[in-house]
C-alpha cells in the first residue's frame, strides 16, 4: 500500500551568515524545535533546485520540484501567471507578468508601489481602457502583481523586458530578441502600453489618495518574463498519482494548474506575511487523505528576503515552527521540507545558493543530523540532491515508484 506525499516549499528560506544576526542565517538564528525534531527523526541534505550556481525563478524551481527539465519545458513566467488568477492563455496569446510600481522624475523609486494592497481593481479597471491597436487583457493579481495578455495574430514572445528588476534607474524599453518581425511588433506594442499606463494612472484617484496618505503610488506598469503556453505532459499522467497543491500566489497556482494539478482554495492563505499558516497545515493535512502528492508553498520567508529584513525573517520562520505540531498523525506518510530558492536578506533577490532538506516517514535512514539548517543539513544521508530529482525520491520512498528495466 502506498503511502502519501507532502512536499512543503517554505519559498525563500535559504540564506547567507548575516553579521546582524551574529553570522548566522536566518534559519540558524531562528528557533525552530519542531523542524529540529524532523531533521533528528530524518534524512536530511542539501538541494539545488536547478544545478549548482543555478539562480531559480520561483517558476522554473517549482517546474523542477515537480520533475521537469526547466531548460527544456519553460516558455516564460507570463503563462503560469495569467493561470494562477484564473486567466485562459490559448496557444498564440503572449503573457507577461507585471508590477504596479512607482515611478519619480523618470526613475522607478519602487518596483512594488509599496507593497499595494487596495484599489488595483480601479487601476486595472482603467489601464483596461487603454488603446493599444489589439485586443488585451490586463488582470491585476496578488497585491502589486498582475497580469497582462495580448490576444492577437502574428506576435512573438522573445522581447526583452520593461521592468528594470532594480531601482533609482529609469524603465526600460523593450526590445526583440530576435530579427523576427512578430517580435519586433510585440516590443512596439508593449512599449506603447507601459507610456500609456503612466499616462492613466499618474492621476488616477486611486493614486491621488495614496499620495495624500504618505503612501507611493502605482503610477506606472513594468512588464517582464513574456512567455507562449507551455507544452508539458501532467503530472498525474506522468506519475499515476492524483495530485494537488496549495500555494498563495498565483504564480505556484499557474504552474500546478498547467502540470494538471488541482488547486486547493485555503481561506487566509494570502501569499503575504500576514498568511494563514495554521489553516495551510490544517488543509494539508485533511488533503493527505485524498490525494497522494500535495504540494504546499508558503510564501513569506522570500518576502523578508527581498526587503533585507533579516529579524522579520527569522520572526516567519519561527511561525511556521510553531504551527508545524498540526502535522502530527502523518507518520504512515512522507514529508519533505525545503525550498524553491534562496533569497538572501543582503542580496535582496534570488540566489543559487542550496537549500536545506529533510524527508520524514517510516522508512528513511536517519542520518544523525539534529537542526533544520544550510550548514546542519549538509552532513546528512541526503547529501547534495537536484531539484529534479526530489519527487523520484519520494515516490521510492512511498512505494509509487516504478522500476527502471527489468
């Protein structure tokens, strides 16, 4: 008999020593007897979600967790974004992900408006109403991100992209990346989108209040990661498991959905820091029941990570100790703790440093390790284990692995 999977991504949680935190990670500094007691009990290593040095992209290392060769089955963030907020991509659509972000005397000043939360649905309302000589979609997402779709013949995907991914510079001008003329059109018609986007929102009222409370305002739309819908075999078909994930934001959503895993709504589950981290566990938990592979993301970690905020860090890794007792009863099943990336509070983005990892169940070789961290995890059974190769081994482990050969 089978046993069940949980594979919990804690995104973000990998780290680099900190001076403010005595040279240690944000994991290390955090106190974390719960995960401490799953390393004790089972066999842990260190994870490259890609390859070595590797930096992933929330997308690309969730495609690896599940299996897929990002380098061969990646086609952009845009598709998996549009998914995950319940937009229908069709085969020719190009999609980019975006930011409402903040722009000053011609300098972005913050690529995520602040953090906005409240009246994205009036700004997209208007950038809706945006003339740009085809048919598109703009759908805003999870607070400053959003969503948008160009639905016409003849265009391309590979254009660079608007978003500078830094601040204090000026946005950028797309450009194609090849000579082809589809996606010489689509840059033309992208760059007029994000003039036009400033242009209706600089007074927006939306914007006027927020500038009047002390707050930034969303004045511009920086696109980036265009992308086609992907072709990529389901994960249920390619497994034989039945398959479901919880996760936060859209991004993770999109793409399960497009690996044919159902999607479980968790009320709370914001993808923010403010996330409902008791009620994810709880559901998690009930969904062992029904399907064999779950996957859980849980969000804030890469939140703090991105602000350099390395006490807010420890303080989320610390909630998700506290509330992990919820878990107990599983022990028939199997459970993995790692990561997407890291995210280190000095870098302020993605890295490719690895990540910790433990697999808890009643038939792993426990390695002697005693804490959930970078350093203590790498003296473990697991050794150094790719991404990708993270769900074989669970299926092993649970017995719905398949034999190679005769």
């Amino acid at each position: 008999m089978a046993s069940s999977i949980l594979m919990i991504i804690y995104d973000g949680i990998g780290d680099r020593p900190v001076k403010e935190l005595d040279n240690r990670t944000p994991l290390e500094a955090a106190k974390t007897p719960n995960l401490d007691r799953m390393a004790k009990k089972g066999i842990n290593g260190i994870m490259d979600t890609i390859a070595p040095g590797i930096i992933p992209g929330s997308d690309t290392g969730h495609l690896a967790l599940l299996g897929y060769d990002p380098f061969k089955v990646y086609t952009g963030r845009g598709p998996f974004e549009a998914a995950g907020i319940g937009i229908e991509v069709e085969p020719g659509d190009i999609a980019f992900r975006c930011n409402f972000s903040t722009i000053e005397e011609g300098l972005i000043t913050n690529r995520r408006a602040g953090r906005i939360k409240e009246g994205t649905k009036e700004l997209s309302d208007s950038i809706n109403q945006i003339d740009i000589g085809i048919d598109f979609v703009f759908q805003e997402g999870v607070e400053h991100r959003g969503v948008l779709i160009f639905k016409e013949d003849g265009l391309g995907s590979n254009v660079s992209d608007v978003d500078p991914h830094e601040e204090g510079v000026p946005y950028l001008t797309s450009k194609p990346i090849s000579d082809n003329e589809d996606d010489t059109r689509t840059a033309e018609i992208l760059n007029e989108f994000t003039k036009k986007s400033m242009k209706i929102l600089s007074d927006h009222p939306v914007n006027e209040l927020r500038v009047d409370m002390g707050e930034r305002p969303a004045n511009i739309v920086l696109a980036r990661g265009s992308g086609t819908v992907p072709h990529i075999r389901s994960l249920p078909e390619r497994t034989g498991m039945k398959c479901a994930a919880i996760a936060g934001i859209p991004l993770v959503r999109g793409v399960c959905l497009m690996a044919g895993m159902d999607i479980i709504e968790v009320d709370g589950a914001t993808g923010g820091m403010d996330t409902d981290i008791e009620a994810i566990y709880l559901r998690a938990k009930e969904a062992m029941k029904e399907y064999d592979f779950v996957l859980v993301n849980i969000k804030g970690c890469d939140l703090s990570g991105h602000d350099g905020l390395a006490h807010e860090k420890v303080e989320f890794i610390e909630r998700l100790d506290r509330e992990l007792k919820i878990l107990e009863g599983l022990e028939e099943h199997y459970i993995a703790f790692t990561g997407d990336h890291s995210t280190p509070v000095l870098v302020k983005d993605h890295s490719g440093d690895s990540l910790p990892l433990t697999i808890v169940g009643p038939q792993v070789r426990s390695d002697g390790v005693t804490s959930y961290d970078e350093r203590s995890c790498v003296r473990g059974g697991l050794s150094r284990l790719s991404g990708q190769d993270l769900l074989n081994v669970l299926m092993d482990l649970s017995g719905h692995g398949e034999k190679f050969g005769a």
